[in-house]
C-alpha cells in the first residue's frame, strides 16, 4: 500500500515518529504540499493522509489509485467528499485527540489576560524592579478570577473540560448549546443572557453556516465593559473588524485568540493592531501528547482500512 503525507511538518516536525504508519505501507512524507503539486506527489497513492492541505474534486479525479483519505485532524472540510463519494474513497478523520491541550489554552490565554504574566517577565528582564523604588509593582490591572462568571458557547467534551478546569478555581459557570445538558458543571441559558451576564465568554462550538461571524457588533454590545472574550475554536466565528472596534473602543476589555478566519493571517488584519488583544498562532492542539494521540490514531485508521473494517469513516462508505 502506498501511502503519501502531504504535509506533515505541522503534526511531526521531528520529535515524533512515523514508524508505525510506515510499518503498514510503501510512506512518502512532505513537510508541505502546495496545491499545484499535490496530483504530482500522490499519482500513485492509494492512501493519502492530509493535515490542512485540501484535496480536491478536481484533485481527486486524477488520483485513479486512491482507495483513502485519512485527515489528520477532526475537521475534515478540506476534502471533498462529494468527489470522494463518487469514486468510492473512504475519507477518516481523528474524532477527539486535543480535548486537554484546547482546554488547557483556553485557560492559559485567559490567564494572560487577567495576571498579564508576559508583560511583566519583560519588565523584569528590561531592569524596570531592579531600579524600581517600590518592592513590588504592576504595570497591568491584575484581575481574581474567582467568583467571576465564565460563560461558555458549546458544551461538548472541550467546552466541559473548560468549565471544570475553570469551575476549580471559583469561577461560575454558565453555557449555551443546541442542547442542554444533564450536567452538574454549569447552568444553562440562551445566547443573550450568556453574553450579557458573563466576565469572560469563551468559544467552543463548531463553525455552521448559521453562526458564521455571529460574534458581531451586536452581540458584542450585549457584553460588560469589562468582559473577555476567547475565541479556541474556529476564526470564522467573529466578524474581527467588529471584535476591533469593540477592543479599540473599549466596549470591551479584551479579547484572546488562537484561531482567525484567514491562517495565517493578512498583515491588514484589524485585530493584528487591536487594543489588548492576545492571538496565538492555532497552536492550543499542538502539544507534543495530542499529536502523538494524532498519529496513534491515523495509524489505527490505516490498520483498520486495510482489515476491511474501516474506522472514525466521515462519509458513511463502510
């Protein structure tokens, strides 16, 4: 079985191994695949393992050997499936790998923002408590977080994670979702009520039409003044021109991101310049361990493909 990893920098840029994908086939690993070489590198795959690199309808049509696309990742719209239904090509992805690390991010960006630890490392490191006359200084309001409210925007395992991690150290927990839960974490309520009575909303839902760019100029005028908005999971869910006017006009306090709608980003993006607004690179999944459970699990979707027995299968050819 030849098996082609179009860009596998991202989930393996060498501290981990491939060895057990390559024990199941004939492996060709390419850090990076850009779009007009892709046909050229996977011609003769029969597998083909994707982290972020799309693989087309067109793409997919001249691919004759191709029996399987493996994403690694939990997203899977950067393969058409469509063109892979009509050709019969199972398309697999990696369900849960991330829940901690995400969660963990989640709390570290939150954390930045109200200890500001950054901020004042640098000060020390540029000499500013050596030749300050106070034993002690903060160059940032420092914010408790205990006894604030945390409001969450989709309670699925990441979002729960979250909220316990949060719910430890005496936040208030309350969430929205397509469902409420039977869970003891936090309190339920709609959308408005969420924005308007948290300290801190963090975003946990998946992308759908319906919510593209619902972080928009009105909802972000239902939030307090001093509230914080995180953003973990997909950039296409606020309209950032609208989050940096907010940030800019300080209707809100702050806001902290891994994730925009265009990665990376254009240098004209509004939040790059915006008033106390953190962005982190899309990295809250790229702990050493998630992308180890990554790869673990491409290799068991590989495995099963080959037992006939296909597994974690998003366009129901089993």
């Amino acid at each position: 079985m030849i098996i082609v990893v179009t860009d596998g920098y991202a989930i393996n840029p060498g501290d981990l191994s491939w060895d057990r994908v390559a024990a199941l086939g004939r492996l060709t690993v390419y850090e990076r695949t850009p779009a007009e070489l892709l046909v050229e590198r996977c011609k003769m795959a029969e597998i083909i393992l994707t982290n972020k690199t799309p693989v087309t309808g067109s793409q997919i049509e001249e691919l004759p050997l191709l029996k399987m696309i493996s994403v690694m990742a939990t997203g899977y719209n950067v393969i058409d499936i469509s063109a892979a239904n009509k050709k019969n090509i199972v398309v697999c992805n990696i369900p849960i790998y991330g829940t901690a690390s995400v969660a963990q991010h989640t709390i570290a960006l939150l954390l930045e923002l109200t200890n500001h630890v950054g901020i004042h490392a640098d000060s020390v490191t540029a000499g500013e408590w050596q030749r300050s006359k106070d034993w002690a200084y903060a160059k940032t309001q420092l914010i408790e977080l205990s006894g604030k409210t945390l409001g969450i925007v989709g309670f699925g395992n990441i979002g729960q994670l979250t909220a316990r991690i949060a719910k430890a150290m005496g936040m208030k927990i309350i969430y929205t979702s397509r469902t409420e839960k039977n869970t003891e974490l936090g309190t339920y309520c709609n959308l408005e009520t969420l924005f308007s009575s948290s300290d801190v909303v963090s975003l946990h839902c998946p992308l759908r039409p319906e919510n593209t760019r619902f972080i928009n100029k009105n909802m972000l005028q239902l939030m307090k003044p001093s509230a914080i908005l995180i953003n973990t999971s997909r950039g296409q869910l606020v309209d950032e021109t609208d989050l940096a006017d907010a940030l800019n006009n300080q209707l809100i306090a702050g806001a902290a991101l891994d994730v925009l709608s265009s990665e990376p980003p254009s240098a004209d993006n509004p939040l790059l310049s915006a008033r106390n607004c953190i962005i982190t690179p899309h990295n809250a999944w790229m702990s050493k361990e998630a992308r180890q459970r990554i790869m673990d699990t491409t290799s068991e979707n590989i495995a099963s493909f080959l037992r006939n027995e296909p597994i974690h299968v998003v366009n129901g050819l089993i």
